[in-house]
C-alpha cells in the first residue's frame, strides 16, 4: 500500500473535495490524506464510509486560518489537491470571511510543499471569478492565460475578488520561490452535481438549483 502515490486533499468534506477523494479512492492507484477542521466530527463519517476509504484515506487537522498542521499534513504527499477555499456570496466582513482565508490558505499550503519537498505537483482550485466578473463581456469576449478580474473588490464581488487574489498569490510565490513543484490552476465556472453528504446543508451551488424549484 505504501508504493501507491499519497495525494493531500484540502477541505476534504467540502463539496468538491469529498469528490475529489472519492475519484482518487475509486481510481484505487492513489492513498489520500485530507484536511479537515476536526477529524473527529460526525460529518466526516460520509468520508469513512467511501469505498476504499478504511485503506487508504486518512483525515488529519488542519485550518486555512491557522499555521498549525500544514507542515505534517503535506508530508510525504506525492501531490497537493488544494480546494479549500470560503464560498459564500454574502458575508459580513469580506476581508476576514473571505480574502484571508483565500489569500492565506492557499500560501500556508505553497509553503508546506515548498518545505517539505516531495510534492510534484499542486493543483489549485481557482474560479472563472478570477478571470473576470464582467457578465456582459462573458458574452462576445473569448478569455485565456493573460486575463484577470481587474473590477471586482471588498465591496463588489468580494468573492470573485478572493479567488483573484488568491490565485496571484499562488503564481507570484512560484515565479519568486521557484519550488520543486509544478503549479496547475483550474477556472471551473459552476460546479453541480450530487452533494455526497446527504446529511450536509445545502452550498452555495446547490442553492442555485433549489431556489427556483422552491418558486424563488
């Protein structure tokens, strides 16, 4: 079992990270290490219960907010999934709810596979929010590598405004730290599909499909 390549995945019982652990488990060619806030809670039990996951997954603490538990829950991993990440559209202070942890997650989990040296590669998820939010343009404008999101900030699309500067942040600490890892960005635009913690609120996205069905 050891021989199998380790993949961390941050944010593990988030929406899109018990999917990324699921295909990794499913795949049955990975071991997977996960973050979680507390590994002990019952909403990781959905995790537990995955096929493969008694062998091969283990759930370790760790926080976007706080420094403790990077450096452990990176070592020996083979490859970094950082998917952690705030995604609420409203919030009370955007700057402490969602550009620091954004912004400072996404160092605190460079700096632990720059440190530890054994991560190949880290795949960040960002958001075609990093790329623009001018929905008009969306329509006649065809986007690439050289386009930012230069209109959004802490009052408008504060969340579009802390998936840019969190992916600046990830390309500037490469281009300045040059660590051994390799750096692959994703852009997803909307992210649907079967939650699977049944026992979970509904997010963000999920939201979206059930407003109009609730007649909102």
């Amino acid at each position: 079992m050891a021989d199998k390549p380790l993949v961390l995945v941050t944010g593990a019982n988030g929406f899109i990270g018990a999917w990324c652990v699921k295909t990794l488990l499913d795949r049955g060619a990975y071991r997977v290490r996960g973050t979680v806030r507390d590994p002990t809670s019952k909403r990781n039990e959905f995790l537990r219960a995955l096929a493969g996951a008694a062998e091969r997954l283990e759930l370790v603490a760790a926080d976007l907010n706080n420094d403790d538990g990077w450096d452990g829950a990176v070592a020996g991993c083979d490859f970094v999934l950082h998917v952690a990440s705030p995604y609420v559209l409203t919030v009370r202070d955007a700057q402490r709810d969602l550009v620091d942890p954004a912004v400072n997650g996404t160092l605190r989990v460079l700096r632990a596979a720059a440190k530890v040296g054994c991560v190949k590669r880290v795949v960040l998820t960002s958001s075609v929010a990093a790329i623009s939010d001018d929905f008009e343009a969306w329509r006649t404008h065809t986007y690439g590598e050289s386009d930012w999101n230069a209109k959004s900030s802490l009052s408008r699309n504060p969340y579009f405004y802390s998936k840019t500067l969190a992916e600046r942040a990830a390309h500037d600490f490469c281009k300045t730290q040059s660590p051994s890892f390799s750096l692959v960005v994703i852009n997803p635009f909307e992210v649907m599909g079967p939650a699977l913690d049944a026992t979970a609120e509904p997010n963000t996205s999920i939201g979206k499909v059930l407003a109009p069905l609730a007649g909102q």
